[in-house]
C-alpha cells in the first residue's frame, strides 16, 4: 500500500464525505491502483474531474497511483464533448430539463423507464452526454461522457447545463414530448388535425417527423418564447463573462 495525498478545488468539494472537505487530506492506496480508482474511492465521478496532476506532473485517469499530492481540478467550462453539438441522454428525474433543452432544439433522449444499465449502455452506443442527478450511474465504466446536473428545480439545471457545455441552439426545431425534429407544413396538410379556428387564426405551422404531433404559435406561447429567451441571454451572458476572463488573465 501507499499513500496519496489529494488537493481537491472547492467546486468538487460537495462529492466528498463532510470530514474529508478540505484542502488536503490523505488516502491509502494498492500499487496497482489508477489515479481513476483514488478518485472513485473518495466519491468523485471521473465526468467531473478536469485537469490532475501528481506531484507536479499532467497525469490521466487511466495512469497508476504513486506517492505524492494529486492536484484534482473541476471539468472546464464550456466543456468540450466529443460530438459537436452534444447530444445528450437523461435520466428518469431530469424529465422537466428534458423538455426545456428539447424546446431549445437540442437533441435529447430521455425514458421515463430506463434503469442505469440501460442509459449506461444507450450512452455509450449512441455517442450521448449522460446527464444525471445520480452520481452512481456516472462511476459505471460504459459512461463515455457525463455530468452532474447542479441544482433542484428545473430553471437551475438548465442553466446548469448551459453553462458547462455551451450547446448552440436552434429553438422551435424539435417535439417537446418525443425530441424528434419539426418539419414545416401547411394549414391545408394538418386540417384534419387542428380546429377550424386554429387554422384560420394561424399561418404557420409545424408537425413532428416521429410522433407527428402539429405545433403552432398559440396562447402558450408568451411563457415558452420567455423561457428561450432566457436560455439566449444566459448563454451571452456566459461568453462575456468568458471573455472578459481571458483578458484579465493575459
């Protein structure tokens, strides 16, 4: 055995046991064990964890453990994903964030049945960033890309998530209940579908390419156009803010 001392910043302090909340503390380690598994045993996901170093020197997840202080900071912000733009997989309590990201155009599944092997195995199949309230389900080894979702209501997760992977939106673009894309359509091709009225008070609609629901600008509208426009100016807010932060630094 060994012994590894960890420098974690206060932003993972949260993942850890409430005596181990500090600057500095002390773990026991196999010869045989990777930085990854230190961190595991000491509660943090390897989807939060940014740049390490040991003792000084970059090391990876993947390196075996050797005596000396590992450094451990946060996952950057933005956060770069291997798919650009991310598409993401949610699990069965993020159902709310599902459909606000979903209203934002991006690309995301969600089940309301799904059990962790399942959304471990779909993430890892379809190239998805699993986002979670679970931090269990984020230390199984299939998981190619995951977070944490911060926050309990759904306007903090969306912003949450806005701020760590920066995804470019395309609202309006996609089914709220089953996240497949919008296809334009006339008032002709969907009046079997939608009342005489809608049809004469509207000029433009949309139908879903899966479930073929139809959509249209109706009275629900003023409270679904606020909620994009404050995931717009979160997300111009945030690239100011990054940008102002890189001056300062040069």
């Amino acid at each position: 055995m060994l012994t590894v001392h960890l420098e974690i910043r206060p932003a993972l302090w949260f993942l850890l046991p409430r005596d181990r909340r500090q600057d500095r503390f002390a773990v026991r380690a196999a010869a045989t064990d990777t930085v990854g598994a230190v961190l595991r045993a000491v509660g943090i996901p390897l989807t939060e964890v940014g740049d390490l170093d040991l003792s000084g020197r970059p090391v990876h997840v993947r390196d075996r453990v050797v005596p000396g202080t590992l450094r451990v900071r946060p996952a950057g912000r933005p956060q770069r994903t291997r798919e650009s733009p991310p598409r993401f997989l949610l699990d069965v309590h993020l159902g709310g964030l599902a459909r606000r990201l979903r209203l934002l155009g991006l690309d995301v599944a969600y089940e309301t049945d799904a059990e962790d092997a399942a959304l471990a195995r779909r993430a890892a199949t379809e190239g998805r960033v699993l986002l979670t309230l679970d931090r269990g389900l984020l230390h199984r080894s299939l998981v190619p890309e995951g977070a944490l979702v911060r926050g309990t209501r759904t306007d903090e997760q969306l912003r949450d998530v806005l701020d760590r992977f920066a995804p470019p939106l395309r609202p309006w673009t996609r089914c709220v209940p089953c996240g497949a894309e919008l296809s334009p359509v006339s008032a002709e091709q969907v009046a079997d579908d939608v009342e005489p009225g809608t049809r004469r008070t509207y000029a433009d609609f949309a139908r879903c390419t899966r479930c073929r629901r139809v959509y249209w600008r109706g009275a629900h509208s003023p409270g679904l156009e606020a909620i994009v426009a404050e995931a717009e100016a979160t997300l111009a807010r945030l690239a100011l803010d990054r940008a102002q932060h890189r001056d300062q630094e040069v």
